[in-house]
C-alpha cells in the first residue's frame, strides 16, 4: 500500500491469464475454451503431477518397457550399415563407368544409360539411408526423452505441494483444454485428466 497526500492507494500485481488464440478470432467461430490464470495451471500441474506421483513404479516400469521396445534402433542401424556399403559399391561403379568412359570409345548412349541407371539406383538407396537415419535420430530422442523423464519421476516421492519451474520444464509436454475438462500431458505421452 502506498499513500500520497493523506489517500490511501493499493497497488495490485496484474494478474496473467492464458487464454485460446482463437478467442477473438475473426476468420473463425470464437473459441469457448475458458482462460486460466497462472495459479491455476500451476494447481493444474501438481494435481497431474501427484497422479502421476501416486502411480510412480507403475509409470516407471511402462516407460522402461517403452525404451525397450519402440525406442530400439538394432535393426535400422543394421540396415543403415548395409546401406551404406551398398551406395559405397554404387559410387565406386559409377567411378569405374566414368574412367572407363573416358579412356575407351564406347558407345554413348549405352553408357549414357548405365549411368543413369546407377545415379537412379544410387539416389534411392540414399533417399532411404537418409529416412533411416531420420527414424534412429527420432528414435534416440525419444528414448532421452523417456530416460529423462524417469529420473525426474525417480527423485520425487509423497506430495508434491510446491510448483516447480524445472519439473514443469522437465516434464510437461503441454496441457489440452476445453469446455468441461483440462488434461496435462507429459513427455513421453503420459496424459492425466484434471
């Protein structure tokens, strides 16, 4: 409180609230989703979060599970590696095709056309390592994604009461909200309903 002059004036914090962006939309129908303040997200999240407390080993054990078997990259790297010596084998063909070509009279349309034939070979196989390579990198976060999470989930134990930056920076991937419920969603695809 702050007085001048013999008035007294109550200065008031602003309050943040979150709301949806199509709530004035004018292209749109108008959004009805209600707006939140910060508290109650944060209220929010520790409700999740101690659901998600409550049923520690249970989440704990299915994201290990989740490691164990969607997160595996045995068989594409495999297949990368074999890959990759096969567009190794192209490249040298093709290298070969083009000295030869260039030392000998040969005729140029067929050379012309094994050649194609090579690069077109050559550019699917690499079209594929590099979808393969794709699915590993995913594959890889994913999997730090989920081991991340879980030593976070490890360290906490009994109620959680107190909002915390880095468990909500560590652990929330994003909150869905509509008219008649919110549901905070986890990494790794955890989604508790408030």
């Amino acid at each position: 409180m702050v007085r001048l002059e013999g008035v007294a004036f109550h200065r008031q914090v602003p309050e943040v609230i979150y709301r949806c962006n199509r709530k004035y939309g004018k292209d749109t129908p108008p959004c009805n989703t209600p707006h939140l303040t910060e508290e109650e997200i944060k209220q929010m999240f520790l409700k999740a979060l101690n659901a998600l407390v409550d049923a520690k080993e249970e989440t704990i054990e299915n994201l290990q599970g989740l490691i164990e078997t969607v997160c595996q990259t045995d068989s594409l790297d495999a297949e990368q590696e074999r890959l990759e010596q096969e567009l190794r084998i192209i490249a040298e063909n093709l290298a070969n095709l083009i000295r030869e070509n260039a030392s000998v009279a040969l005729d140029q349309t067929e050379q012309a056309e094994k050649e194609k034939k090579l690069r077109t070979l050559y550019g699917e196989k690499h079209s594929r390592f590099q979808e393969l390579e794709a699915l590993i990198q995913e594959k890889n976060d994913t999997k730090e994604i989920l081991t991340n999470f879980i030593t976070k989930l490890e360290d906490l134990s009994g109620e959680q009461t107190e909002f915390r930056e880095e468990l909500w920076g560590g652990l929330v991937d994003h909150i869905r909200i509509d008219e008649k419920r919110s549901t905070v969603v986890f990494r790794g695809g955890i989604e508790i309903t408030i």
